[in-house]
C-alpha cells in the first residue's frame, strides 16, 4: 500500500450555496503556524476559539470558530483545521483562497477520507461508510451506514479472516508434518469449521444483498397502452399527485421519476409516455424515450386496462420487453368492474389487480415489488454493501466451498484457503490496489 502524502490541503466542507455556516477544512503537517497568520494566534489542541480570518493585508475576511486537531487525534490521522464562518459562496471561496495562498493546495475528491485510511484512522469498509452516510437516501441506509461507519461490518469481517488463518494454519501444519501419529485436521475439527464458515459467509452475502438494495434501490418503469392509469398509479404510489392525469390519451409525454419508500427500500419509480402507434411527433420522442427507461429498469410493472384485458396490442408490447428482467403485470381500473383486488399467478407470471385511482389493491403491488427485489426482514443488521464486497464474499465463499471439496488434496485446500483469505481481506483494504483506491476515493464528495 502507498505511504500517505504528506503535502497540505485544503477544501470547503459544506454543501454548495448559502447557509448559515460554512466550514473551510484543512489537513497536513505542523498547521498550528497557518492557524497563527490566518487568525493573529496559535490555537488550543480540541478547543473552540473564536477568531478572525483575515487576508494577507490584514484585511478581515470574516469571523467565526477555529478548531485545531493535532496529530494523530484527527479525522485524517495529520494536523487537521476547521475554520467556520459564514455560509455565504462568495466568503468561503476568500477564505479557501488565503488558505491556498499559506501553500495548501485543493483537495481532490475524497482525499480528507482517504488519508484517514491510509493513516489507519479506518479500514477501506469504514471509509466507504462515510459516503454512504452522505449519500443515504433513507433513514434505513443512514442507520446502516452508521453501524458500518463504527466497525460492525469490519469486525465481522476481520473475525472471518482469524478463523481462515487458524484454518490454514492447521492445514500447513498437516503439510509440514505428513508422518506424525496425530491428524491434526481430524483433532481439530477442521472441516466442521471451515462448513461454518462457509455458512457464516452464506448468511453475510444475505445481509449484504439487502443492503445493497437499501443502497441502490430499484428502477421500476410503469409501462402500457395510454390511458391505462400509470399516472395515476404513480401519484398513488408517491402520495402526492406528481403526473398529470386526465381523459385524453398521450397526455404524459416524457418519462416521469418519483423516489418512494417500501420498508426503507428506495423505489425510483419512472412514469412513460403510453405506447402506441402516433403521427405525433412529440409523442414519438416520448415513446422513444419510454424504450430507453425500459432497457434500464430492474422491475417492469406493465398495466392493462381491466375491462379490456390482454389486447393484441399488450401482446406486442409484451414481445419487446426484454428478457430476463422481472415483470408485473397490474390489471388496474377494477372499482369500474366492481371486482377485488387480489394476486395471481400462473405459470410463473404474476397479476395485481387493483384500482389505482380508488387507491385499492396498492398494498399488494407494494409487497410483490418487494418479494420481486429479494427483501426480507433482517432487523437492524444488514449491510450497506457495495458490489465490490459482493464480489469479494462471493469469491471467499466460492473459495471456501473449492477448499472442502478438496479436502484429500491438502495442497489444494491449502490454496483455496489462502485465496479466501485474500477475497475477505479486500473488503477492508488489507489486499486492495492502489489504482482500485483512486476509483473508490474519486467518488467522494470534495471536503471529504
């Protein structure tokens, strides 16, 4: 892994536009002296002093709070400084600009969080945690961000790598000694643990999926013939009359986003342009646009007026859908019929009839997009999981199963047992490239 820079800098840490304070942070070597030609004085060590900034002239830029970490007692593991002023644009750019002017430079994207890792303030899993705690969309994602922000997930882990050791240490020990009268797998019921082991990382990669869902949530595309009420089962959806709806077919024209919740999983809910053969020009564009969100959709929920049924024109609407994403058909509009809403399934295909506009039924669409995404209840401890540590638990537990096949070729098992390890390790950043930590840094905001 590279040595941490050691070179200072310098970034503003609120969001962008006005507020009520703003916060110009700093991070490096021997910041107290900065502090001094910035604010007339050197600052306490973890005490809030209120200062002045002012400008090479001695100009007054503004006033507010200075906070000084020292090393190692910061974020970053270096000298940290935050200056907090007002929350105006114009007044945090003259501040970062006379901290630049003192020889810092601009921080990249991610940088404050990256050296806190390299600085063995956290591991790779914890410093991703911080952007998903920024990033969370519901307070389900936020409280599971926090937990993995404070360890549990990397104490977990770090747990799984103990035992594969202890497990590889057996097995090397097998190895070196092939002629002693003691089996030492056999004594030490090594391929009981290394099954629970692989059970272990069945149940995590479990708790990861459903934070991967609580992280990305799913795309789901309303599609049909117009006038089949996917606007109106968007606004039911949503709660809030978001799409225009009215009589007259082809009144939405362009793809319509609406983010819900179903148990703390996001829902990025598209509207489409109804499909059909038009001259419109304008309705075309939307109905080319409509294809578009179709190709990207985890979920189709494809409507159909109840009192019609399958049309030829569903029909072929149906034929171009794509393959292999999952479909819900809803047969909407059953208050007209004075039918019940209910579920059905047949030969694999599953229908909701409902009545979007009387608000009857929606439960039952709710639960079936949650059963299409995999959700189930986990309680407090799944795992805000990106798709680098899926890769990664999948490759240990595919390893892992590889290692107890090949329990008669030791050397083999040997092998698959280190490449398990290996797979564990990246999650937190013991085995991670440092072309793979530009990618995972850049993504982060700047200032943190």
């Amino acid at each position: 892994m590279a040595n941490p820079p050691s070179d200072l800098i310098a970034a503003i840490a609120t969001a962008p536009g006005r507020g009520g304070i703003g916060v110009v942070r700093l991070s490096g070597p021997n910041l107290a002296p900065l502090a001094a030609r910035i604010c007339g004085r050197e600052p306490q060590a973890r005490l809030a002093h209120f200062a002045r900034f002012h400008d090479a002239s001695g100009g007054l830029i503004d006033e507010g709070l200075l906070l000084y970490f020292p090393a190692p007692h910061s974020f970053t593991g270096e000298d940290v400084i935050e200056l907090q002023g007002h929350g105006g644009p114009v007044v945090m750019q003259m501040l970062l600009a006379r901290c630049l002017e003192l020889g810092a430079r601009l921080a990249e994207p991610g940088e404050f969080t990256r050296r806190a890792f390299l600085n063995g303030k956290l591991d790779l899993a914890q410093a991703e945690s911080v952007a998903d705690l920024i990033e969370a969309s519901t307070a389900a994602a936020a409280r599971s961000a926090v937990r993995s922000l404070t360890g549990n997930f990397s104490t977990e882990v770090r747990g799984l790598c103990d035992r594969l050791i202890d497990l590889r240490m057996l097995v090397e020990a097998t190895l070196d000694f092939p002629d002693e009268d003691v089996d030492f797998l056999v004594e030490a019921r090594a391929f009981e643990r290394i099954e629970a082991i692989a059970a272990e990382l069945t149940a995590i990669l479990d708790r990861a999926r459903q934070g991967s869902l609580l992280r990305n949530g799913l795309h789901v595309v309303l599609v049909g013939q117009p006038n089949v009420g996917k606007s109106s089962l968007l606004n039911r959806l949503a709660g809030i009359d978001r799409a225009i709806v009215t009589d007259i077919a082809g009144t939405t024209r362009d793809a319509l986003r609406e983010t819900i919740q179903i148990e703390g999983i996001p829902l990025h809910i598209t509207d489409t342009a109804g499909l059909r053969e038009t001259t419109d020009e304008v309705e075309k564009i939307g109905i080319a646009r409509t294809w578009q969100e179709i190709e990207r959709a985890d979920v189709i929920v494809r409507l159909v007026d109840v009192r019609d049924g399958l049309t030829a024109a569903d029909a072929a609407i149906d034929a171009r859908l794509p393959a292999g994403v999952e479909r819900i058909t809803v047969f909407n509009k059953v208050d007209l019929q004075a039918r019940q809403p209910e579920r059905i399934e047949a030969d694999g295909a599953v229908g909701i009839y409902l009545s979007a506009k009387a608000g009857q039924g929606i439960e039952l669409l709710r639960a079936e997009l949650l059963r299409v995404a995999g959700w189930h209840r986990h309680g407090e401890d799944v795992i805000l999981a990106r798709e680098r540590h899926l890769i990664a638990l999948r490759e240990a537990h595919a390893r892992v199963h590889a290692a107890l096949d090949a329990r008669h070729a030791l050397e083999l098992m040997a092998e698959e047992l280190r490449l398990a390890q290996e797979a564990v390790n990246e999650i937190t950043g013991e085995f991670t490239p440092d072309d793979l930590l530009g990618v995972i840094f850049s993504r982060f905001c700047i200032g943190k």
